[in-house]
C-alpha cells in the first residue's frame, strides 16, 4: 500500500465535488440501504462525510472507508433527490477507482473483471459452459417466473431463486446484423449488454422484431463487450478503458442516428459514465466515448419520442391482464425515463396498466451489492415483492435486465406466480412480431 | 476513549450491532446540518427500545459520560453535533407510531419517528398535524420537540410547541418522568412540557410523545402576488396581518432566490420581479373565498404589478413546489450556504428586510431573502466558499449584524432552528445575564454532572 499522504494527494482532485454536500441529510429519504439499517455511513452524506475525513487525514487506514463506500447500490436516488445536486455517482465511482488503485484490486475481483470480462470472446465461451452445465446443480422451482435454486446448498447460490443462463446466448442465435432504415426512419446501433445476450435472449429478439416492424434501420456488431459498469463499479478503470475502447471501434465502423440498448444500466452507464470516468485516458478517446454517449437512448424512449408506437386491436379475450411497472433507478433516476416504457406498456390492450406503491423505490439489485450484501439486498427486494403483491397485477414490468433478475427472484422465493417480463416483449406480442 | 467493559455494557444493553465503536462509523455522527466544525463522539449507539434508552442515558450519567441524542442530524445550529469522549444516541430505530386516536385527536410516537410519515398517517384518517419544518421528509420527531421546529404554516396554525400534549421523558438517572396528558386541558404539576419543548436534549430524553391533531382543513386556494420593489411586498405582509386575515402560509422571496429558483426549477416565475409573496388561505369553502379576496385587495393597494390565484390542484402544487426548491436552488450556487432565522415581530418586515439588503451590501456578500414573512420569519441565506477565510470572516460579521437588528427590531435570534452552539454565545443579548444564570442553574440541578448534550443552549 502507498503513504496516506499519497492517497490525500490523489483524493484532493475529488475535492470541489465533496465540498457540494451541505450535509442536509435529505439522502436518508430516499436510500433504500439507509431505510434498512438506518446507519449513516450507509446514507450518501455519511459516504461523502467519510471520503472528506479521509482528505482531511482522519483515519490512518482507508479500508474503513473503503468497505463503507461499497456498501451502496449506485442506485442514484440519492442524487436524484439531493438539494445541492451533488455528483454522487459520479464521486463514490471515482473514490472507489482511487481506493482500489491505492489499495490494489482483490484477486477474486482481479480475475473476474481483468481475467474475463474484459477479454469479451472468452467470457462468452465460460459462459456458454456455464449453460451447459448449470442444470446439474440446480432445478426448476416457479415456472411462472422461471427461476430455479441450488439443488444443494453452496455458498455461492445460497438461498436464491435464480434465472438461469439462457440455452443459447443471443449472439448464438444472431451473431450480427445490418439492416437499412426505411424512408424517414432513422438507423440505430443496437447495444445488446450482458444480461440480455446471456439470460433474457428473448428480449433481445422481440427489440430487433419491434425495430424491424417501424422500419427502423438496425446495426448490430457481432463481438460486443460489456458497457464497463462492473468494472466501474469494482474500482477497475483499466478494464472500464478496455471495455468502452473495444466497444467503441465496434459501433464506429458505421454511421447511425441512435445508440439503443434495451437496459436501463447499459444506457445509464453509457450516456452518463462514459463521459466522466474516462479521466486516465487520452483527450481523443474521451471526446470519441462522448460523442457516442450523447447518442446513447433506451429503447422505449426511442419508440416513444422519436419513432411513435402503433396501439393494435385486441388479440386475446376476456379482461385485460393487470400489469404494473416498477421503475428501475437507472432509468428514472439517472435518465428521467418514467412516462415511455408505462406509454409502451399502454400500447398492448390485452393488458391493463396499474400502478404499484414506490414504484420508483430500487429494487435492491445493484449487480455486485447483491452478491456482496446479499442479505441486504433481499431485504430491500422482499420490500419490492410486497409493493407488486399490493397492485394484485398478474405482470410486473420491467426497462432493466438486472431488476428483472432480482424482481424474479423476490417474487419467485416468496412463491408468487407474478411473471417478470420486459415491456417490449409485452409490444412485441402486441405487434404479432414476436419470434 | 470508552474503557473495554463500559463498551460491553453499552453493547449488552442494546446489542453488539448497535453500537458503533470503529472511527469510520463515528465520523459519521460527527456532524448535523450546521455550517460548524464537526466532532468525532467516542462511541454511537442506536437503542430499539425505549427501556434500552432510558438504560443509556443511566449508564452514561453513571460513569460521567457526555451524551448526545441525535434524530436524522438535520439541526441547523449544530444541536446534535457531539462532544469529543461522549456518546451519541440515534433515536432513528424508535420509530413506531404506537396511537393515532381519531375520537380524541391525538397521536403518541417513539422520537424518531420521521415528522412526514406521521403527517402522512394522520391524514389518511382526516386529521392534520401542521407542523412542517423544511426537513420533513427525514427530520424526527422528538429532533422537532427538542429544537420547537417550526415550518411554512406558522402564522395560522402555530409550532411544534403548540402541538405537544405531553411528554414521557428520562431524567439523567434514566428514570421515567411523565408530563402533560391525553386530555385537552391539563393543570396538574408544574408545566415540565413547556421546559422540555426546545430543551435541546440538556434537560432529559424523550422516549413517548403525545401530540395534537386537527380537522384537515375542507379547502384551499393559493396565489402568488408579484413586485416591483421589495419595500411593497413587505408592507403587504405586514398589512395582510394588521387586517386580521390570518392565511395558511405567507412566504417572501427576494429577487436573487426568483432568479435561482427559475433557473432551477422553470416553475414559470417571473423572473424580472423584484418579489413575490406566496400566499395560501385554507378553511371553510366560504371563509377561504372572503380571505382571498381579501388579500388579493390588500395586495394590490399596496402595489402587486400582478397576482396570479392558482386554478387548479395542479396549479397550486407547482407554487409550493417552487417555493420548496429556494434552498436547493440556492445551494446549487456556491459551496456553502448559511441558513439564518432571525425574527422580527411582523409589522418589522419592511425594516428587516431593509436593513439585510444594506448588510448584504455593506459586507459585499450575497444573501438570499426567503421565507416565512407572515409570521415573521426570514430565511436571510449566506452564500459563500467557507474556505476563503477572508470572506468567511466578513460572513461571521454579517450574521452578528443581522441579529443585532432583529433584537433591535424587537425579534429574536431564532425562529425556528433553536441556539444549539451557533446562537449559544449570542442568547445574553437577547435576554440577560439574570436569564443565563437561571437556565445554567435549572441545568445544573437537573443534570448535575453536565452529561446531558453540555455546552449547547446557554454554552459551557
């Protein structure tokens, strides 16, 4: 480990940003881990007043203050509803990036992060096996929802009711595509993140099916890596660079309108992140990962504001199926994407929109929180799990990947038949497009 | 430091994970929302129980320890920030809301319970706890009893102290002391709930509190009356009150905190007005439109250039929205923002408002005027850098100005965010030597070892 003279020096450039905080405490509303510990070094003002303290040479060891900072979902509502408009995000991300190079990264996370994710072919291929083998340890348990559990306790598993990993990755099923807008429509780049190239395919193909039904022209490049929220989220900003400059060769070998991802996360981490985490890069990387992040849209925003949805006749009968909408923080918090996915879920008359309590409340999923905190984080999703049980909807949709996991596994533990879906599939079915 | 057996004492009685001994986890108790040094408490702990409380505050007395309660840490005159080698006491997990009787309106609460959610649960049964101080949504409500918080409805329907029916409290042995009662009228014992009620955590615990309910009010209309000079739209404040129309709210804003907010928010302000009174009259259908009508009038002889009445719930909304965003909007502009609450009688708005603009200027620092002028209450805000010492000074001259007017003016040092250590060296000048002595004598009978939150009201 460096001095703690050296981390004060590299800390000092966080300083203008943390001196923002007023201390108001108007955090404690609205964090989800703040509600269930009611501990402040949990709340936003207790993690800015902690990264201060460290500036301030407090504390002769920065591990306190590192276990702390990573005790937070990212979830952004803090920031969504802080008077003085600090850049919390933003700071927890770069102090996080500061400690972990300080401190250097554990090797778990080492392996995981630089070993894998940022080598993008071969975290498909130990995936793939993943897949193939995941039913040995695991069986099916809500067939609503889909999830399954361990067959036998590990302690990687534990007691969750997991989404396994699709039979095939959507990259299998299409590796690639570019096709031409039609006259007035325009062509956009298809992000396809992860989570749905891994476990929700499914979403994937009713986004292109819908893409293709409006005329809009789709470029789609095959070998595409993760936008870098892992990475960021772990400290890891040379596997982030890595990331977000592969990603960046791919999507410029074209020209296109929009860049779309149909993942509340992806699109956040790209219009928002991309911009301001690159600071160990070069200038011209920067304003390459800026252009691109300027262009960065959820899917359902594109449908609503830019394309216009087509609201089809009635396909099934009897009463309409009550869905409710659970708003994942990286779109309404970070991007103010509230009213478009509700506007696509409308657009389907063989359902009937209804809203649950705290729709806007997180989830609790906070990709790496869940398997750091996991006990935390189902606390915060049991919360989430009561809200869509209140509404009585048979549906609960969903514009993020990550809260579909963590809804289907709230919902499926608590043994509800609540499916968990995507609004685009439910446009999709509406359109008659789906494959 | 706290010795090895009195931490095991402290973690018997409420649980090993409700005490917090590690530096990282006290730094955090080591600050409210005051712009004030912040000091790091020996140990923090968080009881789930009252019996657990009143063991704490036992414990503490016995071995001499320092202790300061704390809600969600909102004070704004440093009451909650701790003393080094003492504890702090988060009341945040005595939170149950343990009666809202509808027959008898009234509610007992644990202290820390957040002010909005009892606002919200009573009046999802008809009935109104008014008390609205701007840190509702997170601030206790024992922090709002121990400061006397007070909040946009004010003029017309009072302060926490108007609500507080009774209290049970822990003296500084920990044992349980009651006062007041669930009864409207109650003359039985000296008047301990009087004494408690802004006591800033020197005098006892609490652990229940009894507060008053009321009707929800049936209706209310909202305008919002534009100037073209400061001076006019303070003497239609005063006016609105020497007429006897006692409206709901009454808030003020100075150009500066219209163009902030604007910029801010787009809550279609205008921006080129020199004021703006925010006006809320609630009551009987009738009454509410006699008063409006009544304050419209007012307002124009007095020189309204326009005055907008809201047509619509959505309408009325998007005022009181506005009006919440003053001190974000403000606070986005500079580093530090200093919240003040001197208060004048009201017929001494004009003056007071007059005599903040030519500190502003005389110390060339920019202050923010927005508030709660109906009942006397401006909210003059300091925007600065508090690390630019130079300027910092000037700030610290320019507060000690503006309380010298308002005790000139007949007011009082705070309205609503109590002395806590901001004020504590300022309270002989509003009262007198004979009064601090007093208090300090009250202070020592009761708390004879000086743990109970030591130097904050009448200072070390």
């Amino acid at each position: 480990m460096a001095s703690m003279q050296e981390l004060v020096r590299l800390m000092k450039s966080l300083e203008d940003q943390l001196v923002v905080c007023m201390r108001c405490g108007m955090c404690q509303a609205v964090c989800p881990v703040f509600s269930q510990t009611g501990r402040e070094a949990d709340v936003a003002r207790g993690k800015l007043a902690l990264l201060d303290g460290l500036l301030q040479e407090m504390f002769k060891d920065p591990r306190g203050v590192y276990e702390r900072l990573n005790r937070c979902l990212l979830c952004g509502s803090c920031a969504a509803n802080c008077p003085s408009g600090v850049s919390v995000t933003e700071i927890f991300l770069q102090a996080r990036a500061i400690l972990t190079g300080f401190m250097g990264l554990p090797p778990a996370k080492r392996a995981v992060l630089r070993g894998m994710l940022a080598h993008p072919e071969l975290f498909d291929n130990l995936m793939a096996w993943g897949a193939r083998f995941q039913s040995i340890f695991t069986r099916e348990v809500n067939d609503v929802i889909g999830t399954s559990c361990a067959r036998i306790t590990t302690p990687l598993i534990g007691d969750r009711h997991f989404r396994g990993l699709a039979p095939k990755p959507f990259h299998r099923l299409q590796p690639g595509l570019d096709s031409a807008p039609q006259r007035g429509r325009p062509r956009v780049a298809f992000f396809v993140g992860c989570l749905l190239d891994k476990f929700f395919p499914d979403i994937a193909r009713a986004a292109l099916a819908v893409l293709q039904f409006h005329g809009v022209g789709v470029f789609m490049p095959s070998g595409q890596a993760c936008c870098g929220i892992p990475a960021l989220s772990a400290g890891d900003t040379q596997s982030f660079g890595r990331l977000v400059r592969h990603n960046l060769a791919l999507f410029e070998a074209r020209r296109w309108d929009y860049l779309v991802t149909a993942c509340a996360t992806c699109t956040a981490t790209i219009r928002k992140l991309w911009p301001v985490m690159l600071r160990e890069e070069t200038a011209a990387l920067r304003a390459r990962a800026e252009k691109m992040a300027a262009k960065a849209l959820d899917i359902n925003q594109l449908l609503v504001d830019e394309i216009g949805l087509l609201a089809r006749e009635r396909r099934k009968g009897g009463d309409p199926v009550a869905v409710t909408y659970h708003d994942p923080c990286h779109l309404k918090k970070s991007l103010g994407v509230a009213a478009q996915p509700r506007a696509v879920l409308a657009a389907n008359p063989d359902y009937r929109l209804v809203e649950m309590p705290e729709a806007d409340t997180c989830c609790g999923m906070g990709g790496s929180f869940n398997l750091q905190y996991y006990d935390l984080s189902a606390a915060i999703g049991q919360r989430k799990r009561d809200n869509v049980q209140a509404s009585g909807a048979a549906v609960v949709a969903t514009g993020c990947p990550a809260c579909m996991l963590q809804l289907s596994d709230a919902l499926s533990r608590a043994g509800d038949r609540v499916a968990v879906r995507h609004p685009l599939e439910l446009y999709a079915e509406s359109l008659g497009t789906k494959t | 430091m706290i010795r090895k057996s009195l931490l095991k004492e402290f973690q018997i009685i409420v649980g090993a994970e409700n005490v917090f001994s590690e530096d990282t986890d006290r730094l955090a108790y080591s600050y409210d929302a005051a712009v004030l040094e912040a000091v790091m408490p020996a140990l923090v702990v968080r009881p789930t129980t009252g019996e657990a409380l009143g063991q704490v505050v036992r414990l503490c007395n016995q071995n001499r320890i320092p202790l300061t309660v704390r809600g969600a840490g909102t004070n704004l005159s440093g009451g909650t920030i701790p003393i080094a080698d003492g504890v702090v006491v988060v009341t945040n997990a005595l939170n149950r809301i343990e009666e809202i009787n509808e027959e008898d309106m009234y509610a007992v609460v644990q202290p820390g319970v957040v002010t909005a959610k009892l606002a919200a649960a009573v009046e999802a049964k008809g009935l109104f706890y008014p008390p609205d101080p701007g840190s509702q949504a997170v601030s206790t409500l024992g922090g709002n009893v121990a400061e006397n918080a007070g909040g946009l409805r004010g003029l017309k329907y009072g302060v926490t102290r108007d609500y507080v029916m009774g209290l049970q409290f822990f003296d500084v042995d920990g044992e349980p002391i009651k006062t007041g009662s669930r009864t409207v009228k109650c003359a039985t014992g000296y008047n301990l709930t009087g004494l408690m009620v802004g006591s800033e955590g020197t005098l006892g615990v609490f652990n229940k509190i009894t507060l008053k309910l009321i009707p929800l009010p049936q209706d209310r209309k909202s305008m919002v009356a534009v100037f073209d000079e400061m001076a006019k739209a303070s003497e239609a404040v005063a006016a609105v009150i020497a007429s006897h129309v006692v409206p709901a709210t009454l808030e003020i804003m100075d150009n500066f905190t219209i163009r902030a907010v604007e910029d801010h928010s787009h809550a279609g302000l205008p921006k080129e007005a020199a004021a703006l009174l925010l006006i809320e009259v609630d009551g009987h259908p009738a009454q509410v439109q006699d008063d409006a009508a009544k304050v419209e009038a007012i307002c124009r002889s007095k020189g309204a250039a326009d005055i907008r009445v809201a047509q619509s719930a959505a309408e009325r909304d998007k005022v009181w929205a506005a009006r919440r965003t003053a001190l974000s909007a403000l606070a986005k502009l500079r580093p530090t923002l200093v919240l003040e609450d001197a208060t004048v009688p009201r017929s001494q708005i004009p003056a007071m408002v007059r005599a903040i603009q030519s500190i502003s200027a005389r110390y060339g620092i920019a202050i923010g005027t927005f508030g709660h002028a109906g009942d006397g209450n401006l909210h003059p805000t300091i925007l600065t850098d508090r690390r630019d010492k130079a300027q910092w000074q000037k700030v610290e001259a320019a507060i000690a100005d503006i309380f010298d007017r308002a005790l000139a003016l007949g007011g009082t040092l705070s309205g609503e965010h109590g002395t806590g250590i901001a004020k504590s060296c300022f309270l002989e000048k509003e009262t007198s030597p004979a009064t601090i002595l007093y208090s300090k004598r009250v202070k020592a009978a009761l708390d004879p070892h000086n743990i109970l939150n030591p130097g904050k009201i009448i200072g070390g």
